[in-house]
C-alpha cells in the first residue's frame, strides 16, 4: 500500500472548518486494480473514533465492498450558515430537491437560521415543482441544542420551512447531544428527529433505538469503521436510514456512495453533496451532484 498525504480548502467555513486533512491510502482491489480509501478524522476524534476510520479507509483500499443495489444515489443539497440570498443557490445548484440547511447552536442567530431555511426551502419548492415533485428541507444543528430550547426553535424553524413552501421540516438532524434529550424532544413536539453522532460508538444505534430516540437515523462510513460496518447497522436497526458523508474529500465520498448503493432501502436523498464545498480536492473531477444524482465512478487520483 501507499500512503499520500492531502490537503483540501473549502468554499466557506463548515463546522468551523475551511480545511481537511488525512491521508489517502492506495491499495489493491480483488481484480488487481488500483483501489483507493481516505484517512481523515476530525481532530477532536478520540483513538477509538480514529481507530474506527482507519478500518473504513483500508476496506476501501482492498475494494472491499458489498455489492450495489442500485445504481445512483439521490442526493440533497448541503447549505452551511451562510446568508439568504447565497443559501437558496446553493440549495438548488446540483439539480437537488431536497436541502440540508445547517443551523447554529447559538441562540441569538435563530432570526437568522429562520431566514436561511425560507429562502432554501421557497427555492427548492420552486424546483422541486418544475420537476413535478415536492421539495424537502431538513436541518442539522450537531447537537447544539439543549432540550429547553430546542422545542420552540423547532416550531420557528418549520413555520420558516412552511413560509417557504415546503410540507414543514421532514426531520431535525441531531438537534441535541444527548439521547434521553432527544427521545424527550421527539415526544413533544410534531418534527421527526434523526439521529447522526449518536450513532457513531459501536452499540449506540441499539441504545437509541431502545431510547426510543429517533424517526431517523444518519449512517456515515468512515466514522462508522467502515462500509460494511455501517450496512450491518442500517440492516438491523429497523428505522429510515439516510447516508451522509463527513465532510471527506471525493475519495472518502465515494465510500458514502458505496453504501447508499448497497442499503436496501434509502429514506430519500443523502447527504452526499459535500463535494459542493470543496474548493480543491483529491481528484482532478470532484464528486458533486448531477441532476440530484451519484454515481459511482472510477476516482482519478491528483493529490
């Protein structure tokens, strides 16, 4: 195997990031052809969630994946905390009709989050339309919230998604860290709660599902240790799963792809537009949606 350090920049500041870095390792796969996997954990990653990654980025190394069951993936949109205006063009620039808007921890900034989610959602509505399907706006907040606040910011944050044009939220993305706070807010108020770090420790998905935690849950790769690992977990969960990425480079994206190929029922579009907001990249094409769609495709490796 061989080892190739990487650096990519981003269009805007996601997660307060406006960079990642890892290594790609290139490998073989069983038909002797060059096969790659992406090394990239976040630096607040403890040896157990670093642990887990490199397993992933060696599976996709050996090209050891499961087979697809389907052919392309639907993707949604990913808008970071960015203004209105820019917000809705991003909503729609990959031909998506759905929308994932990222929304702040910070309690001051829900007028502005608000904003955010009606100029996606008018925009998608709108597009969704002249594709003759309903548009879907969905939030992530990464565990920001306490429970305390989380309800009534829900309530504003939908009205903002109805305003716009869209049937409300189809679901909140981690809304808060904790899984009793989450089982909490699910059952107090109407927007479905999907779950994405709270799944990420081996045994977690079985904890939030006994908690009663979740309408959804948010499967991711890498973090997961693995292709393999995370189709294990939608497998035997028993809820709605959406695959989502981690911010990776097109090399670790496509492990996102080769799952979502292989679960044997997607809950609508994944988060798999993150290509979006790369303003370098590993490979001299980098994965972006094409008419809301993935496809899986050979990876031309410059980095």
């Amino acid at each position: 195997m061989r080892f190739v350090p990487f650096s990519v920049r981003l269009t805007t500041r996601f997660r307060g990031l406006t960079e990642r870095t890892g290594v790609l390792i290139e490998g073989r796969g069983p038909d002797g052809e060059v096969r790659w996997g992406e090394y990239s954990p976040f630096a607040d990653y403890d040896a157990e969630r670093a642990t887990r990654w490199w397993r992933g980025a060696l599976e996709a190394a050996r090209g050891d994946w499961p087979a697809p069951v389907r052919d392309e993936v639907p993707v949604n949109a990913i808008v970071p905390e960015v203004d209105p205006v820019l917000a809705a063009t991003m909503a729609i620039a990959g031909g998506c009709t759905t929308a994932k808007v990222k929304v702040s921890a910070d309690r001051a900034a829900l007028t502005t989050d608000a904003a955010r989610v009606e100029a996606v959602a008018d925009a998608v509505a709108a597009f969704a339309r002249s594709r003759g399907v309903a548009g879907q706006v969905r939030i992530d907040v990464n565990g920001g919230w306490d429970l305390d606040y989380a309800a009534g910011a829900l309530r504003v944050l939908d009205a903002a998604a109805r305003a716009g044009g869209v049937d409300g939220l189809q679901y909140v993305e981690q809304p808060c860290a904790d899984v009793a706070d989450l089982a909490a807010l699910r059952s107090s108020q109407p927007v479905p709660v999907a779950a994405d770090e709270a799944v990420r420790l081996p045994g977690n998905a079985d904890a939030v599902i006994a908690a009663d935690a979740a309408d959804y849950l948010i499967l991711k790769a890498h973090p997961m240790g693995g292709v393999r690992r995370a189709l294990e977990v939608a497998e035997s969960a028993g809820l709605p799963v959406v695959v989502s990425s981690a911010m990776e480079s097109s090399v670790g994206l496509a492990a996102g792809v080769a799952l979502a190929q292989a679960v044997p029922e997607l809950a609508g579009a994944c988060g798999l537009g993150t290509g979006a907001l790369l303003a370098t990249d590993t490979v001299a094409s980098t994965w972006v949606p094409v008419d809301g769609m993935l496809r899986m495709r050979p990876l031309e490796v410059t980095a």
